[in-house]
C-alpha cells in the first residue's frame, strides 16, 4: 500500500484531471469512452429527428413541420445515425476494447486515435451548425447529384454536410490505420491471428473496409463541393457530367459502409454469446472466414442501390447474384450463434438477452435483404417504406441490439459498477416491442406503394392507421432510451461494484481491474489458447471445479502471477504510457477553421491552414 | 422456485410477441398490398416472384426463429447442472448449414433471372400498329410533375396516363431537373428519370381501372407532391379520349361570357410564358400543357382535386397549396382567380 500511495503523483503529474484531461488525453479507454458518450448524445439528437418524422406522418396530411423542414430533418437523422452515432459507437467500443483483448496497453498511435476522436466530434459540429448558418442539408443523407448541386440546394447546407462528411472520413481513415496497426502488431506474446478474439477479428475486417470505403466519399463530397463553388461539372449532365457518377462513388462506399455497422456487431455477439452460454463459440474459423468473405464481397454489390437506374440486364444481374452471396457468410454466422447456445447452459442476463433479440431481428432484416437482392422485387420496393423497414432491421436490429450487448456486457469493466439488470431487461421488452411496432408495418406500407422521404401522405389510402401505429411505437422506443440513460445514471451512482470479472469471462479485459489501470496491464499476460482466463478458471474442458475459493484464488494468481502492490508501483512509475497533448485537437480545430473558410472566405481558411500547421509541428516535436 | 416461473414467463412473453406478428400480418392480408394486385403482365411476374420468395423466407424465419425459442427453452443454465460440453464446433453441421442457403439461394437466383428476362425484354412493334395495340409515351419528370407525352398521337398532358387495356405501352423516361423516378406499383417496377439519360420501361395491360402511383426518388421540397394517375381504359374508352386531346380547345368566342373574362386574365399575366394553351397566346412550355386541362381529375403533380374551388385556391396563392413549387403568386385578386379557375374548368 506504501508503494501504491507514492507512486500516486507520478500518475497524476502524467495525467492532469479535469477537462484538460478528457482535451488532452490519448488514453485509448478515455478516448473510448468519449466516444462512446459523443455518440450516444447523436443518437438522442437523431432520436428526436426521428420522432419529428413520425409525429408529422402520425397522420395524413399532417402540417407540424414544413416540407423544407421535413426534408432536412430526414437528411440529418440519417446523416447523424450513420456518422454520428452508428460508426462512432462501434470504434469507441473497439478503441476501448481491443487494446485490452490482445493484451496490449495502448493503440499504436495514441496521438492519431485522439486525432480521430476530434475530428468525428468537429466534423458533426460542421453539420450541425448549419442549421444556424442559413439552412441545414436538405439532400438526403445519400445526397444524390444533381438535387445537391447549388442549382437545386442553394443554402449552404449541403456545403456543411460535404465539408461534414470529409472532416469525419479523416477520423475514419486514421482510426481505420491505427486499428490495424494495433491488432497486426501489439498482440500478447502467444495470440496468434487464430487466438484473437472474434471482436478483435471483426474490427480487423471493418478496419480495411473502412481504408478502403471512405475514400470514395470523401472523393465523391470533395467533388460535389467543387461543383457547388467552383462550378466544376461533374454531376450537372447539360455540362458533360452525368449524375450516376455520384451514384457509383457513394454506394461503393455505401454499402461497404453497411458491414462497416453490422461486423463489429457481429463481433460483438461473438464474445456475449458464448460467455453467456459458458461454452466456446461454435466454429470460431466459419466465423472468422465469412467475416473476411463479407468483406470482400462488400466491395461488389454496391450497385444494387442502382437497379432502376437503368443498368444493362446482365450488370443486374451480376450485382444480383453477389449481394445473394453474402447471405451465406451471414447465414453461417447466425447458425454458429444458435450453435453455441444449443447444448451450453445459457445465463439470462441482459446482454445475452439483447444478443437473442439480435438474431431474431437482424434475421428479420437479412430475409428481407434477400428479397430487394432480387432485380425484379427491389424494382417494386427499392425507395419505399419497405426498405426503411429492412434496413432498420439490419441497423436497429442487429446493430443496435448487439451495440446494447456490448454496452451491459463491457460497462461493469469500463465503470466498475454493474448495470442494473432489472433496468435492463425492462428496457429490453420495451425496445423489442416498440422496435417490432415501429418498423414492421413499414414493410406493408412499402408494398402498398408509401415511398421513402415524403413529408406527407393522402388519407383514404389505407395507409392512416399503420403510421399511426409506427409512430406509437417510435415512442416505446424512446421510453426504452430513456430508461437506458437512466440505467447509466443509477447505476454509476449506487450500481453494484464490478470487481475484475463479472460474468465469468474468457478474455484477457477479464483479468485487469475495473475500470483498469493507464497501463492496462501490469505485467503483459502471455497467451496459449483462445480462452485464456476461462482456461485458467475451468481448464479447457469446463471440469476443473469452479466452487471452491482456493481453486478461484489459484486461477486468479496464475494468470497475473505476483501482481502486487509493488508491482502496480512499479507499473506506474516506470511502464512508459503516452502523455496527454493538445496537438489533435489544435489539428483537428485547424481543419475545422479550414472548412468554414472554405464557406467564409480565403482569410479564415489561412487561419486554419496556419493552426493546422502549427499544430502538426508542435506535434512532431513534442516529446510523449 | 424462481428459475422455474421465469422459464415459463420468458416462453409467454415470446408467444405474445408472435401473436402480435400474427394479427399485423392477419391484417395486412386482409386487403392485399397494391404491389400484390397487378393490373399488368409485369407486374403480375413481380408479384408471383414475391409470392414465391416469400414463401421461401417464411419457412426459414419459422425453422431459424423456431430452433432458437427452442435452444432457448431448452438450454437455459438450470442450478447444479456443472459446465456444458466444451463443443467447439461440428464440421458436419457447418457444411451442411452453409450448403442448403446456397442451394435455396441458387433457386431464388434462378427464379429473378426468369424474370428479369422476361420484364427487359420489351415487346418490339412495327411502326404503324394501332394505338389500342401498341403507344410509346415519354416520361419527363420536372419539379414537382409530370410531363406526359404520346408522340406518334401528337398528345401532350400532365401527371394522368392514359393506356388501353390490352396494348403494350413503351416508355421512354427522361428528366429535366433532378433524378426522379416514374412509379406505379400495380404495373411494374420503378424506372429513375435521370437527366442526360433516357431509360425505357414498358407495360402490358390487363386490368382496366384507375391507378396511383408517385415519384419514388426523392426530388427536393415536393417530392411528396408529384404523384401521377394511370387511366388503364378499355380500348373505346382509349380512343374516345384521344380524340378528345387531340382536338382543340373551344376558340375564344365560343366561350361563355365569364370564362372569356378569366380568359383575359390568363392572357394578360405571367401564365402565358410557363403554359401552353393549344391556339392561345400562352407558348410556354416550362408548366404544365393546360389544353386540355379540365380533362384531368387532378392537378400540381396529381396532389389535388381538379375542381373550381381548388383550382380558384391554387392560382390565388400557388405556394399557400404546395409551398415550394415553381409557379410564382401571380397577384390576383379572389374573385380573379375564381374567373381564372372558370375558364380553366372550360378546357375539357
């Protein structure tokens, strides 16, 4: 204990406390964190966007907000769940966990990781702020070409979601490197690729999605902002451009983006599942294979967004049959999760029960994925309601539901507080029900020709009591939300305490404390097998008996052998950790500035360009 | 005691939930969705491919969700039970569970080639067949309506097609703004209206009736607004109306003495430079052909009722009905804009 307290204010020195902390940090679990609280504020500013939405279709011909209203609001819920809340939750999880995982104590770029953490918050203050500035994105979150050219969308609008969408997709780039960086080399000693945990091998595959995705956005957005200030025609077709070029470049992005938001979540189910059935995944290599097949086939079904865009039979076709394809590796995903809770003896704590609710509605939304993968039925469906209803499936369904996994299963490490079970079931009922209200009469209303993005509908269609429903639902939704914010609330104030490893975990996070230390690990844990604490409490075949203290004790102690409080001193003092520093986010404000100048004229561009330097000398040179 | 009331609880909390599934879906069955009752032979194939692969989806969601409420009931951690098997996976079963997707999969693949085939093969005509047996029709989509051309027939109108029951109809699709997409969900497929392009799409009549459909691409402030009508008219019913268009509208003198006056309103406004009106000073061609205008049974993008009040409305104060459109407030006073509107209802 002497030693612990002494070593105290070096820690402190390293880390200072306050806001300059959370500005300055490159901790990788605060950076997480941040995250992981930035996004879910979107997620309630995209919440309330969607329960606008639903108040103005609640009836037909209903007048509570203006078309121009509508058709902006439309744009940033959907702008805000992709970019601002669906990726940014899915990286802060990983940021936070995927270090602990393989055993390491940091991201290979701390610098980078808070570089990418800014540049998501700036790039969504870029958006939003143009709703002070004259007029917010009225295109669509798919912002086609030539509707967002200036002729078309005249405000600056969609000059802010362009400049948005470039801000974030170099956050996106760079956490895609470090994320790959990380887990190609920072692994324990022992855990080879086939020893990596399922999260850490999903967030791989989504990491090269991202390299290689993001790019065509930000080329698509810098494009459509040189056609809409420097009247460069690359989309406007009386001057030689053609709007399906804007079309191509988006949905190759697009849908690669869509596996960028299911695969972590599939990671995600990976770990819960199996630890909630104390039973080893089944077919770990099935799992991992079909992870890396999605994300190559990912690459080549970007065109069946296009099918009525007039493509040859034989393209249709084509994009037909590989967006078909990825049924397959899903499919076996979803099996292998069936098949690791049937025989195992499954404890019925919310995360599993949000991974349960996962499969039964991400199954939903990959049936219906099936149907608009077929030329002739997405003919009929594609821009209606029924897409809105597959989509929300997959991405509320699946990605939501597990995102809610993750977050009850791994908040006891992130906090140390349990969450409260009882709050967390009730939440999940009302979700499952408000979600299923919500979304599944869409798919009727699709079918019954209600198209996507309409500020309003005639009566008499038939289509008045379905939307009355949805929108009833959209509001079960929300009281789930709330009672969730609340969980959290509750729960960090009198939660039960956490210790290291709650739920009789398999994996390495398992073995450090809780929240755990700047270093992660005192000693860095060497690995043999795919389980590495389950194998060290249970021996690899679940019979080494659990009950007793003593054996607990010894498992404990063999994992992190002689972790003392002199260990833990000398952990502090001397395991070198990144200090904290301003540079990423001076750099990403530089950028930032740029982006309005880009807007306000050439003197606050330099001004950004000046600081943007500035910032990366003083990076390059300061001393972590 | 407790693990035992909740096994059955969590059971009948799932029945619930299918039961609710069952009465949306008893419901919805109750009066078919329009994409299920086609009024042409394309969209009847879409529709019998839905019916198919539907059926398909319905018998894995019954056997995936039916294994998992069952591995559910079966498998959860009873006290006292010690650690499960330690299974890390069954070669057997991951074949056989990766192999039978592919194989339905190949079916349904096989299913929507069949079809695709058939729905881009469009039927080819011989100039000179008659209407009731082939008419091409140019789409043109602009902010917020439609343009609707017949031009082997010299006709022009807006927002309401007309087609013979039994012709084949060939379109051509073209866009002079934004991207827009031309819809009828009882005839077929959606067809985008792209500038720079032109995409074709064809129907074959069955049913005689009277369609709604809309633009399904969102197009800017009122897309909501730019519905369309199909008239599917038995083939003398086709041709009645054809005359009709195809003749002019009543010469100035012939009109009643109130509808001249909203005559001269029109003539003497801005009208005349976005409007055509067949034999009148109004040459524009960025509005919507008014020729023929009180032939139609609704206006602005197929949104409104054509009748006197609404029309009266709508010239009174344009954007007041559909905020956003192209047709600017002209400054007329009430009682102008209901001559207007007279005159209007006199273009049959």
């Amino acid at each position: 204990m002497a030693a612990t307290s002494k070593a105290l204010p070096l820690l402190q020195r390293r880390a200072p406390s306050g806001i300059i902390r959370w500005l300055t940090t490159t901790d990788h679990k605060d950076i997480g964190i941040m995250y992981i609280i930035t996004s879910i504020l979107f997620f309630g500013v995209g919440g309330i966007e969607a329960l606008i939405i639903r108040i103005q279709l609640a009836r037909p011909e209903n007048t509570v907000v203006t078309p121009e209203a509508y058709n902006q609001i439309f744009t940033m819920h959907g702008t805000t769940m992709v970019f601002l809340f669906g990726m940014p939750i899915l990286i802060g999880i990983a940021n936070y966990m995927v270090p602990l995982m393989i055993g390491a104590r940091d991201m290979a770029f701390p610098r980078l990781n808070a570089l990418s953490f800014w540049t998501l918050v700036l790039g969504g203050v870029i958006m939003y702020s143009s709703f002070l500035l004259g007029g917010a994105p009225d295109g669509g979150w798919f912002a086609y070409a030539p509707l967002t050219t200036k002729a078309y969308s005249p405000s600056h609008g969609m000059d802010f979601w362009a400049l948005g969408i470039i801000v974030t997709g170099i956050g996106s780039i760079a956490g895609a490197i470090n994320l790959v960086v990380t887990i190609l080399n920072m692994r324990a000693p022992g855990m080879t690729l086939f020893k990596m945990p399922l999260f850490v091998w999903q967030m791989l595959v989504t990491a090269f999605l991202l390299l290689f995705a993001i790019p065509s956005l930000t080329v698509d957005s810098i494009l459509l902002f040189l056609e809409r200030n420097f009247s460069a025609p690359f989309f406007a077709a009386n001057a030689g451009g053609d709007p399906l070029l804007w079309q191509h470049l988006f949905w190759f992005f697009g849908h690669p983006e869509v596996y960028i938001l299911i695969l972590p979540a599939f990671g995600i189910m990976s770990e819960v599942v199996p630890v909630f059935s104390q039973k080893p995944i089944f077919g770990y290599r099935a799992i991992v294979y079909s992870g890396i097949l999605i994300g190559f086939l990912g690459f080549g079904v970007w065109a069946h967004h296009m099918f009525a865009v007039g493509m040859s039979p034989v393209a249709d076709a084509i994009f037909s049959l590989s967006s078909m394809l990825i049924a397959i590796p899903t499919s076996i995903k979803i099996f292998s999760w069936i098949g690791t809770m049937w025989g195992g003896s499954l404890r019925f704590q919310t995360p599993l029960l949000y991974a349960i609710g996962m499969i039964a509605m991400f199954l939903i939304g990959g049936l219906s994925g099936i149907t608009v993968a077929i030329v002739p039925i997405d003919l009929q469906v594609t821009d209606t309601y029924y897409v809105v209803a597959h989509f929300h499936y997959v991405l509320f369904g699946g990605t939501v539901f597990a995102a809610f996994a993750g977050i009850y299963y791994w908040f006891p490490k992130w906090t140390g507080k349990m969450l409260s079970e009882t709050l967390g079931k009730w939440q999940f009922w009302i979700m499952l029900i408000g979600f299923n209200l919500t979304f599944m009469p869409m798919h009727l209303l699709g079918m019954d020709g209600m198209p996507r993005r309409v500020y309003t509908y005639g009566s008499g269609l038939g289509w008045d009591i379905w939307n009355e429903l949805e929108t009833i639902g959209s509001f079960i939704i929300a009281i789930a939300i709330l009672i969730f914010i609340w969980n959290v609330v509750i729960s960090m104030i009198k939660g039960k305490t956490a210790g290291n490893d709650p739920w009789d975990g398999f994996t390495l996070e398992w073995t450090t404390s809780s929240p755990p230390p700047r270093y992660d690990f005192a000693k860095i844990p060497t690995v043999h097998s795919l389980r590495p604490l389950w194998d060290q409490k249970h021996g690899a075949d679940g019979n080494m008996p659990t009950e007793t203290p003593k054996a607990t004790a010894r498992t404990e102690a063999s994992l992190r052998p002689a972790i003392t409080a002199a260990d833990v001193a000398v952990a502090a003092a001397q395991i070198h950790m990144p200090a904290g520093s301003w540079a990423p986010l001076l750099l990403a404000t530089g950028i930032t500035i740029l982006c309005y100048g880009m807007i306000y004229g050439v003197a606050l561009a330099a001004a950004g360009i000046i600081l943007s330097l500035a910032s990366v000398i003083y990076w390059t040179w300061q001393k972590v | 005691m407790k693990p035992e009331t909740r096994l059955p609880n969590f059971i009948r909390y799932a029945g619930v939930l299918m039961a609710v599934a069952a009465l949306l879906a008893a419901a919805g069955c109750s009066g078919l969705p329009a994409m299920l009752k086609p009024a042409s032979e394309n969209a009847s194939s879409i529709a019998n491919l839905i019916w198919v692969t539907f059926g398909i989806a319905a018998v894995v969601f019954v056997i995936v969700e039916g294994v998992l409420m069952l591995t559910i009931a079966r498998y959860r951690n009873k006290p006292g039970a010690g650690m499960p098997r330690q299974s890390t996976g069954n070669t057997a079963v991951e074949i056989a569970w990766t192999a039978i997707p592919a194989i339905a999969l190949a079916v349904v693949f096989a299913l929507t080639l069949g079809t695709l085939n058939y729905l881009t093969t469009a039927p080819t005509w011989a100039k000179g067949a008659s209407p009731t047996q082939h008419v091409n029709v140019r789409i043109i989509g602009h902010e917020w309506w439609w343009e609707i051309q017949y031009p082997d027939l010299g006709i022009t109108t807006a927002n309401e097609i007309h087609v013979p029951v039994g012709a084949d109809v060939s379109f051509k699709i073209e866009s002079t703004d934004v991207i827009h997409s031309f819809w009828v969900p009882q005839m077929g497929g959606k067809t985008d209206a792209i500038p720079g392009h032109i995409n074709n799409s064809w129907w074959h009549v069955t049913e005689a009736g009277r369609f709604t459909g809309q633009c399904a691409e969102y197009c800017g402030t009122e897309h909501a607004l730019m519905r369309l009508v199909v008239y599917a008219d038995p083939p003398d019913t086709f041709n009645a109306w054809m005359a009709n268009q195809k003749s002019p509208p009543l010469a100035t003198d012939k009109l009643a003495p109130d509808e001249k006056l909203g005559q001269q309103i029109v003539m003497t406004h801005a009208c005349t430079a976005c409007h055509y009106i067949q034999g009148t000073k109004a040459v524009g061609r960025i509005g919507p052909d008014l020729t023929h205008f009180a032939s139609r049974s609704t206006f602005a993008g197929a949104s409104f009722e054509n009748h006197g009040v609404n029309v009266g409305a709508w010239v009174y104060d344009p954007q007041k009905m559909k905020p956003g459109n192209k047709m600017p407030g002209l400054g007329l006073s009430l009682a102008e804009a209901q001559m207007v509107a007279v005159y209007m209802e006199s273009l049959k």
